[in-house]
C-alpha cells in the first residue's frame, strides 16, 4: 500500500428530503476495528434516530469493506454510501447517514438518491487529501549553508521539520519514494556533498488535493 485518497478530516454533513432529516458522519479509520468504534459513536449520538445507515472501506493485510442498510430496504442505504465512497476512490474511511424520518415515505428510488447525494455533499463538504507514503531523512547541514539550503527547500515545496541550531543545524524532510533517491542526489550535487544525510523512518503525510 502506498498513496491513497481519504477524508481531509472528521466532519458532518447535514440536509432536509421530504421532511426527513439526513446527516452524514465521516472519519478516516485506519482499520475495521476504528471504523466500527466510529458506527457505534454515532450511533450512541443519534440514538434516537429512525436509521443509521453505513459503509467503510479500509486498507489493513486486505481491503476491506462493509455496508449495512440498518433497517432500510434491501440495498437502498448502504450500498448507496458504500459506491459513493468506491467512485471517489477513497480508502480508510467510514460513513455513517443518519435519517430522521418525517413521515413522507422516498421509494426505493428515492432512498437510493438521498443516502447517495447526502454522503456525496458531505465529501464535498469536507475536502479530501492524499495521503501519501514517504521516505524520512535526517539532515546536518552546516551553518553557512542553511539560509541557501532552506531557500533551495521552499522552491522544491520540501518541509523543514524539527529543527534544532547547534554547531550545524538539524532537521528531518519527508520526500515521496517515487523521487526521494533523486532529490537526495541533487542536494547532494548541489551543495558539494556537505550536508549529511541519515535515512529514518517511512510515514504517512496528508497532502491536499
């Protein structure tokens, strides 16, 4: 698993349908486990709600992904949810769709498109990232270099995390693996070898999209 598109952040979308009241809860969950901490959560919040609706999809040995119409006809609530997640490509991600129900009936073909649009503008709403898979590298880089160094960093969009001054300066970059090896040896030609690279550790980093 690398790069992958989720949810930017946890967040709520709320809209009226024929009287019934429809809110989409969405959170990144990062296994099935979270995701259904996350169904139970809502469903604790909106006890009184007539149906709380779900769908997730996450990334853990395999993809998994689950869907339930909590009472909804067959096919009409999570399904819905579940291919509004698929056709946005996103993984790590739960959604649960409240309905509060207002006493006009929707139809199947009705339900279909509420639980469909409300999960959709709640996506929308909320924004999405790419969660991109990256390479760590810890940098000493000697003190007359670092205004030159940090300018050449802003240009290339790489950020300086961690920073300490001491007798040289210290700091961590994060560099996608499709070009980290490269990036890596333009510094190092560019700055005549002299700043001291240490690889670390491999991390997630949300990148807005």
């Amino acid at each position: 698993m690398q790069n992958y598109k989720t949810i930017a952040e946890t967040g709520s979308f709320e809209k009226d349908i024929k009287k019934s009241r429809f809110i989409a809860h969405i959170a990144q969950t990062f296994s099935e486990d979270e995701a259904n901490q996350f169904i139970q959560q809502i469903r604790d919040q909106e006890s009184s709600a007539t149906h709380n609706c779900t769908a997730f999809i996450v990334l853990e040995n395999v993809e998994i992904e689950r869907m339930s119409d909590d009472g909804e006809p067959s096919g009409t609530a999570g399904s819905p949810i579940l291919n509004v997640l698929q056709q946005n490509n996103l993984k790590n991600v739960t959604a649960v769709v409240t309905r509060y129900f207002g006493g006009i009936k929707l139809g199947a073909g009705g339900l279909i498109r509420a639980y469909s649009s409300t999960t959709a503008d709640a996506i929308k709403e909320i924004g999405l990232v790419e969660n991109r898979l990256q390479q760590g590298y810890g940098l000493t880089i000697p003190y007359h270099l670092y205004d030159k160094f940090e300018n050449y960093a802003k240009n290339e969009k790489i950020q300086l995390d961690n920073k300490a001054f001491s007798t040289d300066v210290t700091c961590e970059i994060f560099l996608d693996l499709d070009n980290h090896e490269k990036i890596i040896q333009d510094i190092t030609n560019q700055f005549q070898n002299q700043i001291k690279f240490e690889e670390t550790n491999q991390v997630y980093k949300q990148v807005a999209i």
